[in-house]
C-alpha cells in the first residue's frame, strides 16, 4: 500500500477497516490489502496534491474507483495466511479445552454471518472473504470472534455454560 495516510480509513480489526467514503456507497467494510487494485490503492492513485478526498471534497475519481465495471475485489487472504490462522485457531481452541459456544449462540452468531451486513459473507462457499473462515465452524468456537466485530461479546451468562475443561483427557 502507499504509505500516506488516509483520513477516511478506520481501522476494524487486524483484517478489516472502513472507508467513510465507501460506506456512502453501501461498501460498509474493506480488506487489509497491499494488492496494486484494493480499494486504498486505487484511490490514493488520485489523491489531489497528496490530499485524501473526504466526504465534503470527494474527487470525482471515487466514482471511478468503485464504478461497477471496476468492482473492489473482495477476495479471501491468501492460502498460507488462512492455514496459519487455522492452525492458531486450532492451538487456542485445545489450550481453551476445546471448548464451544452453545448451540444457540453458534446459531446466532452464523446468522449474523449470514446476513452480510458486513458485505464479507459468501453465500455460495459459506465462508468470510476477510478471514477465509468456513462460518459455520468458526461461528462454533468460543475463543473466535468476528473480523467486522458483529458477534455480540460473549458474557458471564454464556460462558458460565460453557463445559470447563479439557474434553478430551477430563481434567
């Protein structure tokens, strides 16, 4: 990526972030990307002078920027991000005991998935284009958590369902 800095982005998470420009257009979150063509890039292409458009200075180029014959891929990390992201889930979830969410709060936080408000969501593959996550496995594990932040934070009330300890040897 280039290296200014842009007023209109806000970091979400490690993975994700937010353009004020982009929400404007229904584009509500945007990958992380040193890729030539994410969204980023291909506005810093046009800043004015070294100058961020905002809201109120919009360079006409951001209409360009998302034109529907240019779409903003939004594509998954690649492979070797997603298996080691895997294999730290995988770690975490045996030192947590293996432990699950409830079947009801699986449920909700898949639904929420589903629901795309973030605009990540794969019908077609059932998986998150910010983390690569399959969602209805994710959704399962109780040390997991969205990379938009719209799983709601899991309380007292639901971890204090949560079997405690290990599953696997008992103690």
């Amino acid at each position: 990526m280039l290296s200014l800095k842009c007023v209109n982005f806000t970091p979400v998470s490690n993975k994700l972030g937010a353009c004020s420009l982009l929400k404007q257009y229904g584009i509500n979150f945007i990958r992380h990307e040193d890729k030539s063509d994410s969204p980023c890039n291909r506005c810093k292409e046009h800043w004015i002078s070294g100058v961020p458009p905002t809201i109120e200075t919009k360079n006409p180029m951001i209409e360009k920027i998302i034109n529907p014959n240019s779409p903003i891929p939004i594509s998954k990390p690649p492979t070797i991000e997603q298996a080691t992201d895997l294999g730290k889930s995988l770690i975490q979830w045996a030192f947590n005991g293996f432990q699950n969410v409830p079947a009801n709060e699986a449920d909700l936080r898949l639904n929420i998935c589903k629901e795309n408000k973030c605009g990540m969501y794969d019908a077609e593959s059932g998986r998150c284009n910010a983390c690569g996550c399959v969602c209805s496995i994710k959704s399962k594990f109780s040390h997991e958590k969205c990379p938009a932040d719209l799983w709601p934070q899991l309380g007292p009330e639901i971890m204090n369902n949560v079997p405690q300890g290990c599953r696997s040897c008992g103690s």
